[in-house]
C-alpha cells in the first residue's frame, strides 16, 4: 500500500474510531492497551514491524503519516515506552527467534506488559556493579538478588533483568541477560511511594528464582552488549519517541501547545512573561522533535545512531523542568493550592513533582553530558581503576541475605 492510500486508511479509521476512546483516564493503562488492541487489529500499530512478528512491514513514511493524522487527537499512550520503547527493540537485536515470535506481537498489541531488572541498591549509574547472581544448574539457572526503581513492575508480566554469571571476570564481562517471569515463585514486588503520592516504581526482590537457560538474551557472560543497546533504545524512547510499537513522540499533544489553553482558561494569556516563557519551550518543543525525528530517520535508513541519543534524552529531561516551571507560572498559586473542583491544578503540581525523574530515569543527566563528551566529542575518558579486575577482587558492600 503507497504512502497516501495508508494515511487515507489511518485517517478514516482515526475519524470513526477515535470517539471510543477520547474519554480516557491517563491513569488507567486498560485505555491504552485497548486502544494498541484496536490499532494493531487494524494493521495501524507496529507499521514498521517486520511481518515475521506480527508487524505490518511498512516504510518510516507510513509511519509518518500516522503520527500526522494521530497528531490531531488527544489519544491514550499507543505504547508503553519500557514494554515497546525498550525491552521489545533489545528483544529485536539480541533474541532468539523464538523468544522474538513469542513476545514481539504480545509487547506490541499491549497482551504483555515489560520491565527492566537492572538498578541495584548499590549499582544505579556503575551499573557493571551489580551483584545479583545467576547460578548455573543444569537447563537452569537459579537467579538471586535485589533490584529497585523498577518501574511498573507491580503491573508487569516480564522483565528483562541482568545479572552477574561469573565472578571471576572482570565487571562489565561476567554479566548475562535472561528473562525474567515476574509470576514466578521466588519474585517479591514491593512498592516504593514517590513525593507525587504515586508509586509507580518498586523493589524486587528475587531468591532462588529459576529461569530457563533458553531465556537468556544474547551469548553467556555477554551480556553487557546487550545492555548497552537496551540503554541505548532507552535514550531513544525517552528523548526520541522510538520503539517497537512504531508510533514516535510526532503524535503527543506538546506541553507548550497544552499550556496555552491552560493560559487563556486562567487569564494569563495576555501576561508578557508567561508569553515569552510559552514561546522559549515551545522552541525547545520544537528543536527537539526535529532532532529525534531525525534520528527515527537515522535509524530507519540503518544509520547507528548510538550514543547520540544521549542527547535528546538530556535534552528531554531539561524540556521536562523547564516544561513544569512554565506550568507553575501560567498557574500561579493555583498550582500549590488549588480549588478541590479544578483539577487542573492538581495535574500541574503532580507535573512539578514528577519532573526531576527525568533527569534519573534511563541513567542521570551528569552520565548523559559524559556520555556526550566520551563518546559523541571524543573528550578523554574518566579513569576507571576496577574495570580490568576480576569482579570478586573488587572492594563491595556486603549482599544482604
Ligand atoms: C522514575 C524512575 C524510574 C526508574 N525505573 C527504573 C527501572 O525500571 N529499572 C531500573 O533498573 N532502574 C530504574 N530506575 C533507576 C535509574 O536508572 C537510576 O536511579 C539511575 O541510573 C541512577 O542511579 P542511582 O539512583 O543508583 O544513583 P547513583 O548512581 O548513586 O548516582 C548518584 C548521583 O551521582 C551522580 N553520578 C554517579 N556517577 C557519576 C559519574 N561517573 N559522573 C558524574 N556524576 C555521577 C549521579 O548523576 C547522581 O546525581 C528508575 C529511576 C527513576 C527515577
């Protein structure tokens, strides 16, 4: 189907079906799930997929013209950034085509609901730290430790967690990713609040869980390469709007396009600093879909775009602060305390507490600027004096049993 047929089919089944689901709670992921179901059923979710999982195998020019036509709506998430903007892109790369067969299409319709095992009490940016085992027996392995900050585990079927696999080698080579069933006996998920009064992460605890040997991602003691394209994906979704779902960031309403009804309902329109503030994000709004535009187009034309995604997640992350304080001018006190019958303000200071996460989630805004400065300017690298030392021999807070 050429481009023009497919945005004419996106944008009549956008017109007929989008009522059904315009009345949604952001809170409630059922909406968006149902929402992906519909889409996917009807061959508008996972475009770009390959049709060996499921996808429909169109062009990034097919997926454009969806995110035009969809930019016109207010709709429900099309995809869960950790499920189809991370573990779903690793799975692509590193797994095995029948672990690909079996979750690919299940991530991407919203039947299966993933997360990341990686962050460690005591290994959140060294994450090549982590001291969660992964003992070997037989078809087995029996995996025991203890993760945190993991998001939306509470509500996930699988998880992609790392763990260490040999000791005895140095720290970023004796790691390996498996697959990790969160309904598996042994896995313990409890929840961490967060200031927003939310608690959207947790802590997992894992003893003695076991995991198949044929749910490893990638090669034995190997699986550091797979981490680091997991990141990558992460720095991606999060500043570029990828993944597999297919659906960019090109379709979410802007903050600063949001802000400006907000402006006109509060009276504030008019105001000349909230005028100058809304135009200063609203160009940084834009910059921002440019560049990850331009890398979704990178990828797509099978340029590595590797550690440049860096930079739209610092960039994200800076928008996201910068975003939430022209929330707290446009709204003045009403954003602190707010009329119990104006929920607005409610959202607007939920907003305000909620945005120093970006600057941590998907590795902090200081490892985002090394990274740039390592890896896209070619600054010298920090010095590392345990990278080439068997993990064992390295000085390590005692495991807690
Ligand atoms: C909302 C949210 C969701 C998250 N979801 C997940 C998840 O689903 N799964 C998961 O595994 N983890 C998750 N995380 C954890 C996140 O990846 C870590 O919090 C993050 O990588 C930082 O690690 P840390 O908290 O251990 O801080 P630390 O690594 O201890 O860092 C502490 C401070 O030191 C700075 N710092 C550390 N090293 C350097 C350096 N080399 N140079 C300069 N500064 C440095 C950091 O920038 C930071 O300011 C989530 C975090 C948040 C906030």
């Amino acid at each position: 189907m050429d481009v023009e047929q497919f945005r004419i089919k996106a944008r009549n089944w956008l017109a007929e079906h989008v009522e059904e689901f315009s009345d949604f709670d952001p809170a409630d992921l059922t909406a968006g799930r149902e929402f992906r179901r519909a889409l996917w059923d009807a061959g508008l979710l996972g475009i770009t997929l390959d049709r060996a999982y499921g996808g429909a195998g169109l062009t990034d020019d097919h997926q454009r013209a969806f995110d035009e036509e969809a930019s016109k709506y207010s709709l429900p998430p099309m995809g869960e950034a950790v499920t189809t903007g991370i573990c779903a892109p690793t799975l692509l790369d590193f797994g095995t085509e029948e672990q690909k067969k079996r979750h690919i299409p299940r991530m991407v319709r919203g039947d299966e609901v993933w997360t990341q095992l990686l962050s460690e009490p005591g290994a959140g940016s060294d994450l090549a730290g982590l001291q969660t085992r992964a003992v070997r027996d037989g078809d087995e392995y029996a995996i025991t430790g203890q993760k945190v900050w993991t998001s939306g585990a509470m509500d996930s079927d699988f998880a992609l967690c790392m763990a260490r696999t040999d000791p005895d080698l140095p720290k970023h080579k004796g790691l390996s990713m498996f697959i990790v069933d969160l309904k598996a006996p042994g896995v313990d998920i409890r929840p961490l609040r967060q200031m927003t009064g939310d608690a959207h992460f947790n802590e997992v605890f894992l003893d003695d869980v076991k995991v198949a040997a044929d749910q490893m991602v990638g090669a034995e003691n190997e699986g550091w390469r797979a981490l680091t394209a997991m990141l990558t994906h992460e720095r991606l979704a999060l500043g570029a709007g990828t993944g597999a779902g297919g659906s960019g960031s090109g379709w979410t309403r802007p903050a600063s396009a949001r802000f400006i009804d907000t402006a006109r309902r509060l009276g504030s329109s008019s105001d000349a600093n909230v005028r100058q503030e809304l135009v200063k994000l609203y160009i940084a709004e834009r910059i921002l879909a440019f560049v990850g535009q331009k890398m979704r187009d990178e990828i797509a034309a099978g340029i590595p775009v590797g550690s440049k995604g860096s930079v739209a997640k610092l960039a994200t992350a800076l928008i996201s602060r910068q975003s939430a304080s022209v929330g707290m001018a446009i709204s003045g006190a009403a954003s602190q305390a707010w009329d119990a019958a104006d929920p607005a303000g409610a959202v607007l200071a939920t907003a305000m507490c909620f945005s120093p996460m970006t600057a941590i989630a998907g590795g902090t805004s200081e490892i985002q600027r090394n990274t740039i400065g390592e890896r896209v300017l070619g600054l010298p690298k920090e010095p590392q004096t345990d990278r080439d030392i068997p993990f064992r021999d390295i000085l390590q807070n005692p495991v807690k049993k």
